[in-house]
C-alpha cells in the first residue's frame, strides 16, 4: 500500500490543527499552571516545583554520565581501523582465521568477529564491500569556495577509495551568478579526483516546495538516480550521505557507514547517523554561540549513547534504494532531517531505525561579520532547528487514527510520539522555570506565612548547586574535545573558554525557551515557517 508521506499544505484539518497548537497549548499551560497552583495554594505549587526541579537533577546525572561515556566511546571507535575491517569483509575467512586467537580489546572486535563468522557461513546475503558506492550530496546556497572546498577536501582524504565516491554538489539557482561560478570552479579543481562529480542545479521557484534544503537534496537525489540508471550501476550497494556545505567528515566516516551498511542483514530500513560536532570555528566564534555550539555537541554525543531515541540530525546517511523507494526527503518543511525519520519510520511500516556512527562529522559554529549579526543568526538558527515541532501533528495523525490506516503499530509509535512532545515542551518551560520558578510561590502569596513558600528559592538553589555537576563535567570535556588553538590566539583564550559557560543561563533562556516557544506558537496560530532561513557561513581570516 503506498502510504501519504507528506505534509498537507494550505488548510489543516480539525484532528491536524489540533496537534499543531498540543505543543504550545501544554508548554504555555506548564507555566501558567506554577502560577495558579501557587495562588490557590503555596504548598501545590511549591510541590509541582519541586517535582520538576528534581527531574532536572536526575537528568543532570545523567547528562555528566552519558557525555562522559559518549566522549570515550567516540574516541575508541575513531581509533579503530575500519578501511581494514571492511577489506577483512571481502576474504572473510581468511580474515576470521588470522584474528580468531586475538585477544584485542578495540571498540566492537568481538562482534567483527562474529561478522566474518557469519559472511562466511552466509556469503550470498551480504554485498561484496568492494562493490560498495557512496554517494556525497553537498548542499549549497550561496557559500563561497573558502567555504565549499575545506568540505569537498575532506571527503577526499576519505580513507574510503575516491573512485568509489560519486561527489554531487547540489546548488542553489537562487544562489545567482556567484554560486554558478563557485560550482565551475569547484568542478574544474576536484574533476578526475572522485569516480564522478556531477554539479546539480536545483530550480528556483518550484511548485508545492518550501524554500530550503529538503527541495535541493531531493531533486539532487533525483538526478542521482537517473545518473545510476543511465549508466547502469547498482543502485542497491549505494549509500548516500547528505551534507551541508561547512560539514568536514572525518576521515574514516565513509568507510564505517560502508562496514555497517555491509553487516547489516537490514541495511536498507537504516539511517546511519553520526555524531555533529560544532567545532570547525569554535576559537573564532563568540562566546554566546560558542556555549550553544558546544551545547549541542554534547546534546549529539549524549543522544548517539541512547539509540532507542536516536532520530536523524543535519548530515547522514541512508541507502540510494531505500531513498528512490520512499521518493527521498520531504519538500514541505523546512526540518527535512529530523522529520526524514518519521518519513522512513512510516513508509516502512515502523521497521526502520537509526544506526548510530560514532565517528563525528564536523560543522561549523554559528559566526557572522559582527557580534550583532552572529548573536541574531544564532537564534533563527535554533528557531528553525525547534520548529521540528511540527512533526508532532505529523506523527499524531497517524497515531490516533482507525487501525487499518495507522502506519505504524500504536504501542509502538505510542512512546515514540510522547518522546518528541515532551522533548518540545521541556525545550520550552525548563530553563525559565529552574531560573525563576523558585520565586513564585513566595510572590504569589506575600501576605502568606507559609515557610516552604520562603525557603524554596534556597532549597531550588541547592538543589541547582548539585545540578552543575553536570556542567562541570561538560565544561572539563569540553576541553578534551576543542580542536588545537589557533597560533593566532595567545594562551589566555583558554580562560574565556571556561568563563563562557557563566552564560549557560542566559543562553539557555534566550536560545533555548525563547526560540521553542516562537516555534510553538506559529505552530498555533497557523503561521507556518515555509522559508529556511540559510545560517551565513563566514570564515574568519
């Protein structure tokens, strides 16, 4: 049964609507509820506080244990040698015998052994490693070389055979003259390097597309797939990894995503998704968008340690013939990645997953001409980022539905959908309500004696207190994982690099709170974000 994957343009209907205003209407009614419990009585608001403080502590704990355990996990898989595991793929025998009586403790040994066990026994259900493609979608706007060649140069020093790579930079019309010149000369320098490199223009003003980047890769994905049939290549051992135009893969990404596409018997129901690491530019950038950078790497290498919530984030990668299958990305909204993994979940039938890649691919910090300029990108950045709100009407259609026209079973997608409510609404309520909440009981009630109603801002700060334990560990990985410091800056830099996160609060609040509820509430009056808001990619010289 071929299924309705996209999302409806123009008027909603009623059971639509009704999702689209859930999240704003729950995250406006947390807040407002502190409010009134508090005036009826400072006892049941200082209690729905408190309830709500200390789930933050022990979502702190967790954070300083999965961002110190991701940390490690990241490192272990970086130094495994995974062009040599995927060359052990094509003799796997042979490769078996050889490290059967190894003692190697490498990140996941044992299971390359049971691989190679099992290619053995099965050889005809596996693809040959050597006959594996990769298919390299760059997107472009209107970025300019100093930007686009540092992306395409680390797809070439790919540990991954060039001439097995298929590079395709997918650029923007609405880009103008100076991108038509960007791509030529780009082609002109890279041509001969890649088994291909093939410059896809994506037309302006198509019908039925929002401006963004979920047009651009499809219709590259589209031309890709007529470029495969009409030479006649095999579309089912092709990966395709979609990449913005700042992302530097790390040399061994190719090849990992290659050897798990290869082992896996389901390989085409997965997403292989990396670890996005916002420090290309981190010393250049401010000290705002440096916390929210580092912020969100940690938010990645937390979320790659919990696959059962892992869903796709700005670059990864998927197989071609899935991708022809389900018609590739979503051309309505302007969060093509993170809503590419209800797309799949539901075209196949809920058998489809997120395969985490702990090899990272590296992005850029947000970094304008002017501090002014940066601080303003940053935050449409975010907004763009949390308006992936509006999957939530997108998947609670499909969950609340009769049972013949739901998608996916229902306790299935049940705690699937609840995760992506609550992560929408804690986005929105939790930084205002740990910063101030603790004051409102008592300003509620000021002719109230009731000491709980007084005491609680010292009892939320001490509780606080124990919460930044989560920070400082954040704040002591974080130095492990900065690229080298620039010559051009001087030892003091590394001071400002810790006094930065006495910003946290600030930032979670304005970046945080702020942008999730500008995104919730055009979601509920209907003001719908159908323009992708391209972050300006300076370089700083």
């Amino acid at each position: 049964m071929r299924r309705n994957l996209e999302i409806p343009r123009g008027k909603r209907t009623l059971k639509y609507r009704f999702f689209e205003i859930l999240p704003g209407l729950i995250s406006y009614g947390a807040i407002i509820l502190l409010f009134v419990l508090s005036l009826i009585d400072p006892v049941l608001g200082s209690v729905y506080l408190f309830i709500i403080i200390a789930s933050t502590l022990v979502k702190a704990v967790g954070v300083a244990y999965r961002t110190v355990q991701g940390y490690e996990v990241i490192k272990r898989a970086e130094r495994v040698d995974w062009r040599g595991r995927l060359e052990d793929l094509e003799n796997p025998h042979e490769a078996y015998e050889r490290l059967r009586d190894d003692n190697a403790k490498s990140y996941h040994f044992a299971e390359h052994l049971e691989n190679l066990k099992l290619i053995s026994a099965m050889p005809n259900e596996y693809p040959n490693p050597a006959k594996t493609l990769h298919v390299v979608i760059v997107t472009a706007y209107n970025e300019g070389i100093d930007v686009l060649k540092p992306s395409l140069k680390a797809v070439q020093d790919s540990t991954f055979p060039n001439d097995r790579i298929i590079l395709a930079l997918a650029y923007e019309e609405r880009g103008g003259e100076a991108m038509e010149q960007t791509a030529k000369i780009l082609h002109q320098e890279f041509k001969g390097v890649f088994k291909d490199f093939l410059l896809i223009k994506h037309p302006d003003g198509a019908k039925d597309e929002v401006v963004g980047k979920g047009p651009n890769l499809t219709y590259a994905g589209k031309k890709v797939a007529e470029y495969f049939e009409k030479r006649h290549l095999s579309v089912e051992n092709t990966i395709v990894t979609s990449l913005d135009s700042d992302n530097h893969v790390h040399h061994k990404y190719l090849d990992n995503v290659a050897y798990e596409f290869v082992t896996h018997p389901n390989r085409q129901r997965l997403s292989y998704q990396p670890v996005s690491l916002f420090m290309n530019n981190i010393w250049d950038a401010p000290a705002p968008t440096r916390v929210i950078a580092v912020s969100n790497s940690f938010f990645n290498v937390i979320s790659t340690m919990r696959p059962h919530v892992l869903r796709n984030f700005a670059s990864h990668s998927q197989p071609l013939q899935a991708l022809i299958a389900m018609d590739f990305w979503s051309k309505r909204t302007i969060v093509e990645d993170g809503h590419q993994y209800w797309r799949s979940l539901f075209f196949f039938g809920g058998d489809y997953s997120v395969l985490p890649i702990r090899i990272p691919i590296y992005q850029d910090a947000v970094l304008d001409e002017t501090f002014f300029k940066t601080v303003k990108a940053q935050f449409i950045q975010v907004r763009r980022w949390y308006y992936g709100a509006s999957d939530v009407a997108y998947v609670g259609v499909r969950l609340f539905c009769k049972k013949g026209e739901r998608p996916v079973p229902f306790w299935q997608l049940l705690p699937k959908f609840w995760r992506l409510l609550d992560g929408h609404i804690t986005l929105a309520i939790l930084a205002p309500i740990v910063a101030f909440g603790g004051w409102v009981p008592m300003l509620m009630n000021l002719s109230s004696h009731i000491m709980v109603a007084y005491n609680l801002p010292n009892v939320v700060s001490v509780v606080e207190t124990f919460a930044s334990i989560g920070l400082i560990v954040t704040v002591l990985v974080s130095f492990r994982m900065l690229p080298p410091r620039p010559a051009k800056y001087k030892k003091g830099k590394n001071i400002f690099m810790i006094l930065q996160w006495i910003l946290m609060p600030v930032t979670s609040i304005l970046y945080q709170s702020v942008a999730a509820f500008y995104a919730q509430t055009r979601l509920m009056l209907g003001l719908y974000m159908e323009k992708f808001d391209v972050t300006k990619k300076v370089v700083k010289k």
